[in-house]
C-alpha cells in the first residue's frame, strides 16, 4: 500500500497520510490524519476516554451502529470493509470466532438451531451431499468385519456421548470431501473424538492425526 503525503491524501479523498513522526510518543510510522493529528496517539486517547467512561462508550457504539444500519451508503461500506477484512485475516478471525463459540456456547447452539430453521432447504441440500460422499466413498470391497467396525465406532461414539454428558463424533481422518485430498469411508479412516474438536477440524486434514 502506497503511502500518501498529507497533498496526495486530499487529493484521493482518504483520511489518513504519512507525514512526519509524532514528537509527543515514539510512534515512528508517521501516519496521520489529514486533519494533522498523530494516527497513534488519537487511537490511544479513544482508548482511554472507554476505559474511563465504558457506559458511555457502549452508548456511542450502538448509536454509531445504528446510524449505519439505517444509512444505506455507510452499511455497504462497512460490509466491504469487513468482508475485505476477513479475507485478509482468515486465520485470526477463524481464532476469535472460534474462542467465542467455546465461551458462548449456549448462545452459539441456539444461533445453529435457529439458522437451520431458517433455512431447511440449505440443510437439506447438506444432509443429502454429506450422504452422497460417503456412498460414493465407501468402497465396494468392504468385509462383514470392516462394516462390523464401522457399526463398533460409532456404537463408541453414543457410550461415550452418554458416559461424557457431551457430543462425541466419527470423524473421518482424512476428509471425505476435503480439498486438497478425500479419504474412504472404511473403518481404517475412522477415529472417535469430542464433537467439539470434529467440528473445528472442519474437512481439514491434520497431517499426523
């Protein structure tokens, strides 16, 4: 990313330029606002006006997140810079997504539960492609013994699901529609884990699992 002088910013439109270092604090990158004030330092002091007054902080934030929810043109650029913001931070919201669903997981399920309401054609449509991969991942050259393992896992997967008080799943260790690679459903691919962990792992394949 180019960076402006104070000159080319007004030009462009934007808010924010390179100028000269800041002589209050060590803030050595020089960017500023077009207004003249320290990019850095203005950060700071809104932090510390929140950690001063976070009931009026909370009031500001969702009176500003109003004003964009009802204002067209400024809910689109949110969107766009959100949506270009998780592109290029996929690991760090995928972690901050993640840590919130393990402490907001009663919040997290209903969430789950009502968007499946919402959209059973969408979960249909799932159901019936997760069954399709598996069908047509199951190899015809199974034994009685491979199906009777098969049935042992997941026969595990509900003992320890009773025996635990939380879910357990038959995760295939390498994915049935991963992206990179597909594995088979036989017993040999098969492993008993938390439900918590089967749904982190996603169709991922952990090399070493």
């Amino acid at each position: 990313m180019k960076k402006l002088t104070r000159q080319e910013a007004k030009a462009a439109g934007v808010s924010r330029c390179f100028g000269s270092v800041c002589l209050k604090h060590p803030h050595l990158d020089g960017e500023r606002y077009v207004s003249g004030s320290c990019v850095a330092c203005a950060n700071e002091k809104i932090k510390a006006s929140r950690k001063a007054n976070p009931e009026r902080a909370k009031a500001h934030q969702a009176k500003e997140r109003l004003r964009i929810k009802n204002t067209p043109e400024l809910k689109a650029k949110k969107n766009a810079h959100d949506a270009a913001y998780r592109r290029n931070n996929k690991e760090k919201c995928t972690a901050t997504i993640r840590k919130w669903r393990e402490r907001n997981r009663d919040i997290s399920n209903a969430y789950v539960r009502k968007s499946k309401a919402k959209n059973p054609a969408a979960v249909l449509a799932s159901t019936i492609k997760r069954r399709l991969a598996k069908i047509n991942r199951t190899p015809v050259w199974l034994t009685p013994d491979d199906c009777w393992m098969i049935e042992q896992a997941y026969e595990l997967a509900a003992l320890r699901t009773k025996a635990f008080g939380f879910a357990w799943h038959v995760d295939h260790v390498i994915p049935l529609q991963g992206k990179i690679v597909s594995g088979l459903h036989t017993p040999y691919n098969l492993q008993v884990i938390p439900g918590s962990e089967n749904v982190r792992k996603l169709n991922h394949f952990v090399v070493g699992s």
